[in-house]
C-alpha cells in the first residue's frame, strides 16, 4: 500500500515535486514539468545524479540540464520552477532524506507537497517513500527515452550532428535541440564517445545469450590511518577515472578470494593475505539497477580496515594506471572523478562529511556548489 495520499485532480496549494535525471530533457519531461506547473504555483525539480562524473549515461552536469529545463519555459514559467540537485545515496532513506531536505531548503517547511510522477517501471517504486506527500499520477506521454536519445546522440559522427538532430527534433523541445547543436561541437562529445562505443560493443558481444546476462564483480574498500586505497583506470570503461580497486569474479572464486586477488594484481598492496583476511570489516551489496554502463552488474564491495599501521607499500598494475592513498578528507573534493557508484561506496563505509548541495538556481545563477 503506498504511503502517499494519489490524487490525479490538480490542487493549487502547497509545491509540487518532479524528480529525474533529465539526461537529456525530453518532451516527455517538459509534459511531466507542465503537468506539475497545472497542479502548484510552483514546481520544485530534483536533479537526480547531481555529481556523477561525465560518462555515456551521465554526459550533463546538473548545471547543464537545469539550464534545458529553463529554456524549454515561458519567462513567467521559469519563475516558478526551483532547481535543487541531489546526489545519488546507496541507502534509499538517505536519498529520500536528502530530496526532503533539499525540497525544505527551496521553500521553507511549510506548505504541502505534490509529488508528481508516473511508475514507468519498478525503478520508481521509490515514488512510495515519501510519507505525508500527495502523489499526482502524471499521465507519462513520450515515445522515446532518455537512453536512445543519449545512443543517437553518441551514434553520430562529428559530421552527422545536423542529421541526427533533424531525427530527434520530434521528441526534443527547440531549446533542447539548441544545447545539442553546440554541445556537438564541445571537446567531452569526442572525448565521451570511444568509451560509449566500447560499452555498445561490449554488450552487443552478449545479444547470442538466450537472456539478459547479470554480471557479478567484487569491489575493495581499503582503509589504513586517514587514507584509503584508489586507483586510477586505465582502460574504459572509466579510463582516467578514480576508482576502488576491484574486478570480475572468476568461476570457481570466492566473493573474498576475488577481492583478495584483485588487491595483489592492481596495487600489489604489501600486507599478507592472512592480515587482509582479518582486516575484512563488513560487506555489502551495491544492485541499483543501471549503476554500471556494462549492463545489469551486482557487485560485492569488502570493506578492509588496516587501522593505524603504517601505510603498505603499493604499485599499479593491471587495469590500474595509477594507485595511491588518497587522505578521506580529500574525497569529498573529487566527487565528480569517480566512475559509476564508486563514490557512494566509499561515502558508505567511510560517512565521509559532504559540503551541502546548492539550494535552487535561479536566472541562470546556482547558490552554493556547482
């Protein structure tokens, strides 16, 4: 049973709520944003994935598609649109914690809130954890998604922009279609497209499976002192992004014999298999449904405290380009430089101490961190 009072009448009190990543904003989008404008005098977005690492699934900062959003409006219409970004959290009651806060610091804690939404799928059950909110049932009317707008988008060459963009005027707003047409011509589109190329390849390498394959990878939280232990990726996915180390499990391993293997071949960490094994503090399981490019990946992240011995000698190796001990208190800064989830780990077991995100942007101008 939800937790939310549905309500598919417009009410013309309080706020409402429209959340989503808007990777790129579609007429789908600006129908949900209408619907939200009918139903309140005014509209607070959420930005999903506020401070992911440009990737193929996460090619616009919040900045960018807060500023779609805006041009896809009426003057009038933008001054009652609030924009507040939100990271996403491993714990789904953080997130939800962090929208309600986010939503509080846009208006002030009074007032009801209308949360307006449609359950496309069970990725938005979350829709139901927000106790005490109305939820509007928006009727959900766009014929493409955001993910084939993002592979036409990545399907045309340097030289096809103009064509791609006629295919796609359709199911953009004009504005939208503007920001393309010079994002085009931006450096991170070359940059961003071999590796949308290699994760096209590497799941087409899968369409003889008789089902869609889930795939299973070990992931290492390290900890010694005030450090913990990254590495930089050299080869995509997320080639020059941080991460921490990790890999696939082979057939007949173990979670714990996988993150033990994978710690010797890319740091080469100098402490015996013995020690590590003791060091294992806890254990958890990351399966957010789209949390790797790869396709539907779990992973098993292990979590080693090596308390406050000396740090151990490492060395990079295999698909690390580079390892260090990077000072936690430093983590908060590199936000944006991680591939996929792998902040959200580290934010998981270390709680790290995040600078507040801005609380709306307002004529182009964002109030606090962009």
């Amino acid at each position: 049973m939800s937790l939310l009072s549905q309500s598919n009448s417009p009410a013309r009190q309080g706020a409402a709520v429209l959340i989503g990543s808007f990777q790129p904003f579609h007429n789908g989008h600006l129908a949900l944003l209408r619907q939200a404008l009918d139903a309140a005098p005014i509209c607070v977005v959420i930005i999903g994935s506020a401070f992911q690492a440009r990737s193929p699934d996460h090619p616009f900062t919040w900045l960018e598609r807060a500023q779609m959003i805006r041009s896809a409006l009426l003057p009038a219409d933008r001054a009652r649109v609030r924009f507040a970004p939100v990271r996403n959290h491993h714990a789904e009651s953080r997130w939800v914690a962090a929208v309600r806060e986010s939503v509080d610091a846009a208006l002030g804690t009074q007032g009801s809130r209308l949360l307006v939404g449609h359950l496309k799928d069970e990725t938005r059950d979350y829709l139901n954890e927000f106790a005490g909110w109305q939820w509007h049932k928006a009727e959900w009317a766009a014929p493409v998604t955001a993910s084939a707008v993002r592979d036409a988008i990545f399907d045309a060459g340097s030289g096809d922009a103009e064509s791609t963009l006629r295919q796609l005027a359709d199911h953009l707003p004009g504005s939208t279609v503007e920001f393309l047409r010079e994002w085009f011509k931006q450096p991170v589109f070359e940059q961003l497209k071999p590796e949308w190329q290699m994760l096209r390849d590497y799941q087409a390498s899968w369409a003889g499976a008789p089902y869609p394959p889930v795939l299973f990878t070990v992931d290492c939280v390290v900890r010694c002192q005030g450090y913990v232990l990254l590495i930089r990726r050299g080869h995509a996915p997320g080639k020059g992004m941080l991460a921490v180390p990790g890999g696939f499990m082979e057939e007949r391993e173990t979670t714990r014999q996988t993150a033990l293997r994978e710690l010797e071949e890319e740091t080469h960490l100098d402490l015996p298999a013995a020690t590590l094994r003791v060091s294992l503090t806890a254990t958890e399981l990351f399966d957010r449904p789209g949390r790797s490019g790869r396709g539907r990946t779990l992973t098993h992240v292990h979590f080693f405290d090596l308390g406050d011995r000396d740090l151990p000698a490492v060395r990079a190796d295999d698909d690390a380009a580079a390892v260090e001990w990077t000072p936690i208190a430093r983590l908060p800064n590199l936000e944006g430089q991680f591939m996929d989830d792998h902040f959200q780990m580290l934010d998981h077991f270390l709680d790290l101490e995040l600078a507040a995100a801005p609380v709306w942007v307002e004529e182009g101008r964002a109030q606090g961190r962009s």
